[in-house]
C-alpha cells in the first residue's frame, strides 16, 4: 500500500510550460488569441472546455507526433528540483500523479524522448494524444477542470489510499482544493498566482503551504522537504 498520493497540477506549477505552448510553438500567430484564453480559465472566466473549443476553431491542422516531439526538443523544461522530487516520490513509496489541464501528448513524448521519468498516472487533456507509448502508464482523461478532482477520488480509491496532497498554483486548480480541503487533503501552492488564494478565500479554504514565487522561474523548488512534514 502507497503512504501517500500526491495529485499535482503541471502548467507553471512544477514546469514554467503553460498547456497550450506545443499549439503556439506551430502557430505563433495565434498568441494574443490563445494567451487570453489562458488567462481567462485559469482565473474561472471561462471553462477549460470553453476555452479548447474555441481554439479548435482557430487551428488550421492538429498538431503531429512530429510538431510535438520538435516543441518538446527545443522547450521542455522543468523548475528545479522537480525531477529530483519525483525520484523521491518513487523511492520512499508515494504514488505521484499528475493531475493537468496539459496535453496527454506532451506527456507521451516527453517520456518517449526521455526527458520525464515514467510516470505511473496521468490525468491529462486527451484534446492531444498520440496513444503511442508503450509503458504502462494509466492515463486518465481531463475534459475541464472538475475532472481534476474527479480523477484524483477514482485513483485514492483505487489504490485504497488515506493520506493525498494536492498541489496546484492558480485559480484553475482552486476546486480541486475546494474538494481537498473537504475531504481531508493536504493544499500546497506551488508557484502559486494570486488567482489560487482569491479562489480558496472566496470558499473559506485554507492552503497548508506555499513554494515558490511565480515571479522567480529559476528558483528552485524543494518540495521534499515540505512533502516530508505531512507523510
């Protein structure tokens, strides 16, 4: 039996990516369209589902194995301390998913192409997906952000696990903490925007920690320690 499940939002939370960036890297010219959609989710403008539908529109072509793969080459990063963080997730036996309003395709390749570890789950965006990885990862799909929450309940059950910590860093993440803080969750704001504790205060939500500075891309993030006072 897993000690914990840490269900982790991705997107400028523990990478400095935002989810649509693979779409702008083949379509720059749809930045000013795309970055307001973002901004407008992630602060509960408008629903993540909205928000894709309405870039399905703009799109001349989908994005191929190929754009992806050439996006992840050139752009993939991750803040410091992540990797590091998930290594040690692995060795002291907590199941660590990922839980994003990200492509599953990102996530396909990027382990593809070795520049993430073999992650056992994944709730992702299947708006993107390749079905091509051959590792047994579970992935779950994310079709709006309620399915955050949804998906993080179906694998604490599946795996009979009591203690879960919920990391995310904006408002986009803020009903997942909402259902975490009632049913007994651990909150962390990683990176976290202004946008998240105007969410949680809106709900009377109390987040338990906060990591890092969105305004710092480059500072490292030591999630280990602070994992380490709820496990």
């Amino acid at each position: 039996m897993y000690k914990a499940l840490i269900s982790s939002d991705w997107n400028e939370c523990l990478s400095p990516s935002r989810p649509f960036d693979p779409i702008l890297f083949k379509y720059p010219e749809l930045s000013n369209k795309i970055q307001d959609i973002f901004k407008k989710y992630t602060s509960n403008q408008i629903s993540y589902k909205k928000g894709l539908e309405i870039i399905k529109d703009c799109l001349p072509s989908s994005i191929t194995r190929k754009d992806m793969d050439a996006y992840l080459m050139e752009k993939f990063s991750v803040y410091p301390g992540v990797l590091e963080f998930i290594q040690w997730c692995k060795e002291n036996n907590i199941l660590f998913m990922i839980n994003t309003t990200g492509f599953i395709g990102y996530f396909e390749r990027a382990m593809a192409l070795g520049l993430l570890p073999h992650i056992e789950i994944i709730s992702g965006s299947p708006f993107i997906r390749f079905n091509g990885y051959k590792k047994s990862t579970y992935f779950l799909d994310l079709y709006d952000t309620k399915d955050k929450q949804k998906n993080t309940q179906l694998v604490k059950q599946k795996y009979n696990i009591n203690r879960v910590i919920l990391i995310g860093d904006s408002g986009g993440d803020g009903p997942h903490f909402v259902w975490g803080k009632q049913n007994g969750c651990i909150l962390i704001g990683c990176m976290a925007k202004p946008s998240l504790k105007s969410f949680c205060d809106k709900y009377s939500v109390q987040i338990d920690e906060f990591i890092g500075d969105y305004k710092s891309s480059s500072m490292k993030i030591d999630l280990i320690t602070t994992v380490k006072k709820y496990i």
